[in-house]
C-alpha cells in the first residue's frame, strides 16, 4: 500500500478525540495501537480487541510514527514489513 493509501486511513478532528490522530471512521486512537505493540501485542490480538479496524490501519499507525519520529519509511509496504519484523 503506498504511503498516500496509508495516510487516507487516518483523521485528525477536533471534535474527535480531543484531536488525536485517529483511525478514520473510528474513534481508535493511532497511540492504542502503537502502544500495543511496544507492549507487545502482535497485530493478530490488535485487529481481535479492535475489530473495526484492518491490518492496513496498523501500517498506517506505523508509517505515521516513523513519520513524526522524522525517519519516514518510503512506501506503505515497508511499515507492513517492520510490523512484523519486529514481532
């Protein structure tokens, strides 16, 4: 998934989660799932406790991170790989 596809996925709303970056049409926060997995949950027990959301949501989370952290990954597809890397 390119990293445009990635970013479609995600909502910024004042009027949704005090402005957090969401999951768009939800009201899952980016920051849950990334805690999860430095938790180490592993993207199967995420998408189970949140079924609303897909596995590509996660790479979006991902790709977001990495963006902020100011190393952005260059396409969607790497984010997916580091997921599961790191698991």
């Amino acid at each position: 998934m390119t990293q445009d596809k990635l970013w479609e996925r995600i909502s910024v709303d004042p009027n949704i989660c005090h402005g957090k970056p969401c999951f768009k049409g939800t009201r899952v926060m980016l920051s849950i799932v990334l805690d999860s997995l430095a938790e180490g949950s592993t993207p199967t027990e995420i998408l189970a406790d949140y079924p609303t959301l897909k596995s590509e949501d996660i790479q979006a989370a991902l790709a977001y991170a990495a963006h902020v952290s100011g190393n952005p990954l260059s396409d969607g597809a790497e984010a997916g790989r580091v997921a599961y890397l790191a698991l």
